[in-house]
C-alpha cells in the first residue's frame, strides 16, 4: 500500500496528504492520522476499531438521510459528515 501525495487542505492545517475522512470518495481507502472527537463520540468511534494508524474504506451513503458507511476491518460504521470532518487520514493508493 503506497500513501498518495496530495496538496494540504488549508481547513486541516496539517501537512500534505492529510485530508478528512467526510473528504475520502468513496470507494478509497486511507489510514487515520488523528482523531479529533472527544468524550462519548470519540468512544463510539473506537469500539468499532476507529483509532490512529487504522486503515478505512469510504463504503457507500445512506440512502436516506446525510450519513457515509465507511468499513474499518470486518465493520462498517456509518458516521455524519461533521463527524466525518473531526478524522484526519491519508489517501492510500492499492
């Protein structure tokens, strides 16, 4: 798996290649960087395996309503993309 290089993204603040996750088009996958959620949703994250260095797929949207499913090893998660936005991660390429 090779890290795609990608201009930074002003509203990040971060270094080049780091996006996050509402960014991620589906069908890609990328490693989370960092988390930036706190309290109960950050804990809800992580029981499903959404912690630094883990690898995610963007899956699909949620026909009804504003949420993206997004595959974390055997689960899928679905998350709003204001939570979406609190994720950082790095495009891979496979």
């Amino acid at each position: 798996m090779d890290i795609i290089s990608t201009p930074s993204d002003s509203n990040t603040g971060d270094c080049a290649g780091t996006q996050t996750l509402s960014d991620l088009p589906l069908g890609e996958t990328a490693v989370v960087r960092e988390i930036r959620l706190e309290g109960k949703l950050r804990g809800y994250v992580m029981r499903f395996g959404l912690v630094e260095e883990t690898v995610v797929t963007a899956v699909r949207r949620v026909p009804l309503g504003n949420l993206r499913v997004y595959r974390i090893g055997q689960s899928e998660i679905s998350l709003r993309p204001e939570t979406a936005r609190q994720i950082l991660v790095t495009q891979t390429k496979q």
